[in-house]
C-alpha cells in the first residue's frame, strides 16, 4: 500500500512501458475520474474511512428527498464540502489530465468530482465533462458565516487558506455545533425571490445534466477510442461507471488507477492496466510521454 502522498510512485516497469506504447499511439482516450483523484489534496472520498459527513451517510444527504425533508442540512453539508474543496489546492494528477488535454485534442475527462479542483488545474473546458455539475454553482450561504471559535481546521492552516477561511467553521467537525439557521437562511430564486434554490450538483434518482450527456455520447458514437483511463473511482455508480464498457466496446484498453486492488472496474481484462497507488503520484508518470513531449 503506497502512502497517499508519496511522489515516486513504484510503478511496474513492464507495465508502465507497456502503457506508455499504446498511450503513445493513442488518438481519442477518455478518462472516467472519481473522488480517489483529490483524495491527495485532502478532501474525503465518499466510501473512503472519513466518508461520513459528521454522522451522515453522503449518499442519504445527496436526493432530493434529504432536502425537501431538511434543506438547511442538505445546504450546510454542501458549503461544508464548498469549504473544504476551496481551500485545497488541485495536485500533480489534476495538472497532468489537464496538460493531456492540452496535447491531446481527442482526450475527453468524465468527471464524477463536484471539487472544482480540475477547472482549477485549468482543464480545458471543452475537454472536461461535469457528469455530477459542481459545488461552485450556488451562492455562498452568508448564515454559515458566523464567528469562529477562531482555529481554522488545520487543513486550512496554509498562508492563503486560513486567510480566506479565518471566519469560516468547520462544520464538517462534529465537534462544533452545527450553526442553527432558519429557512429564512437559505438562498432564494433571485427572480421569483420565493423558491429555495439548491445546490448545483447531480442528486441520486436525478437525470445527469443533458449538455453533457450529449458532449460525452456525441465523442463516444464518433469513432473508436483507444484507451480509458478509470482514476480513483469505485466505480459503482451509474450512468458514470457505465461509460467504462462502452469505452471498451468502442476498441478501448482500460487502465485504472486506485489505492486499493479491490477498486478494480467490474469485468476486467487481461489487457487492462492497472497500478495501484495513489494517483496524485502515479497519473504524471502514466501521462509523461507526452505531457512531458517538447513541442
Ligand atoms: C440516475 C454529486 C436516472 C452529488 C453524485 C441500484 C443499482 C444500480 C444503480 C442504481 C440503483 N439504484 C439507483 C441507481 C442509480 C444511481 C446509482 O448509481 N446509485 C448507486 C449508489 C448504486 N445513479 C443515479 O441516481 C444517477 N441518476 O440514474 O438518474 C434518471 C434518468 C432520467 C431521468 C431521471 C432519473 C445520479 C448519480 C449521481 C449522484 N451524484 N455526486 C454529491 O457529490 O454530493 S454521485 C457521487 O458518488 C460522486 O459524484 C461519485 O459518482 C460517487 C462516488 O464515487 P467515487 O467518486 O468513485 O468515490 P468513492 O468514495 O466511491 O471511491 C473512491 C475510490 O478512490 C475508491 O475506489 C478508493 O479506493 C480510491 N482512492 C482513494 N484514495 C485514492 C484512491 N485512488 C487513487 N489515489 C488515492 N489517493
């Protein structure tokens, strides 16, 4: 098992050049990219040990029911992980998916992570599809701003993060009373000014966002793709996990990334890759023959 954080990643050599074959050769590759991605950045996985949002299960928090029943929970779990997520910094595997992008015109990322730490990669957008949208749609809720017990959460504690979140709670710390607000708290239609507006995420039971469903099946109905590379991610929820054998029915060789060997793709071949580690080391090292290509 490789530390999260280690930045040599010992990667099998055969099958690193083995990858590094078929990467070269490649044309249109995909990536289908998960909460492991960011974990080395330190925000939570959903099924990782912390998975919990204090003593809430994510996936009972993100549906529509969790917040017709109690919006103001459903509000503060989402500007908890808004919290988090803006004040950790995208890593060494964000910058690399995105530096493909850059060299590669048929490389489409599929992300399943709501962080914004891609864009803040500066992934190109047109080759970066939010299948789950993002934290950074809603407004800032102005009622979970309220004093401090005056320690930013240590995570925050790096010059910027705890300047910008030196009045921010850790609400995600159960051991700080969730803030009491009111439904009076919660941000409204700025038109109708009577309807709640809700967080710019992709809740369980709701359609992903039609724009990019569209983006993603006009790539993959468009010709063979070579490779798929599978960061992060269980894998297990879907229409996401689906894109990975539709990839595969299309040509594609997969090549997964993740901490943990149970993580594999359901269906997996021998012609898969697949290294275990963490991807903020092992991505730069799978991508290097060309991100790192002169010109
Ligand atoms: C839909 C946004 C239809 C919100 C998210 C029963 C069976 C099968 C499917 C279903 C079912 N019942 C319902 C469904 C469908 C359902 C689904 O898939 N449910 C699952 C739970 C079974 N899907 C839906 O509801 C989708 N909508 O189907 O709509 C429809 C169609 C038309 C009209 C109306 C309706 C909507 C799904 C999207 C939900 N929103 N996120 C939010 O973020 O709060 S999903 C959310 O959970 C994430 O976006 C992501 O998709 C998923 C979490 O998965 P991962 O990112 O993979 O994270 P996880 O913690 O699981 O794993 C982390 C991995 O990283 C691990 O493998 C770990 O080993 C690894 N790792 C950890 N550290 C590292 C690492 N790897 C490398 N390096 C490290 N350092």
């Amino acid at each position: 098992m490789t530390s999260p954080s280690s930045t040599d990643a010992e990667l099998d050599e055969e099958q690193l050049a083995s990858f590094h074959d078929h990467l070269k050769k490649s044309t249109r590759v995909l990536a289908l990219l998960g909460a492991g991605l960011s974990a080395a950045s330190g925000l939570p996985t959903f099924r990782g040990v912390e998975g919990l949002w204090r003593t809430h299960d994510p996936f009972s928090l993100a549906t529509p029911e969790a917040f017709d029943a109690d919006p103001a929970l459903v509000w503060q779990f989402y500007s908890s992980r808004r919290q988090m997520a803006s004040s950790a910094q995208p890593n060494a595997a964000h910058y690399a998916l995105a530096r493909l992008a850059t060299k590669m015109p048929g490389f489409q990322a599929l992300s399943q992570n709501v962080d914004g730490l891609s864009e803040r990669a500066n992934h190109p957008q047109k080759q970066l599809q939010l299948l789950h949208g993002t934290l950074f749609e809603n407004p800032i809720l102005p009622a979970l701003a309220v004093p401090t017990l005056g320690i930013a959460p240590a995570q925050h504690r790096t010059s910027e993060g705890a300047a910008e979140h030196e009045n921010e709670l850790d609400i995600s710390d159960i051991n700080v009373p969730l803030p009491f607000i009111t439904i009076d708290d919660l941000p409204r239609c700025p038109k109708c000014k009577q309807r709640l507006l809700r967080p710019g995420v992709v809740w369980f039971g709701e359609s992903l966002p039609g724009p990019v469903l569209d983006e993603v099946e006009t790539f993959i109905d468009a010709d063979k793709i070579d490779l798929i590379l599978v960061i992060g991610t269980s894998a297990r929820v879907t229409p996401a996990a689906d894109y990975i054998k539709q990839a595969r029915e299309r040509g594609a060789r997969v090549c997964v990334v993740n901490l943990n060997t149970d993580d594999r793709p359901v269906g997996r071949r021998n012609k898969d890759w697949f290294f275990q580690g963490d991807a903020a080391a092992i991505v730069p090292a799978l991508l290097m023959p060309i991100t790192e290509a002169c010109p």
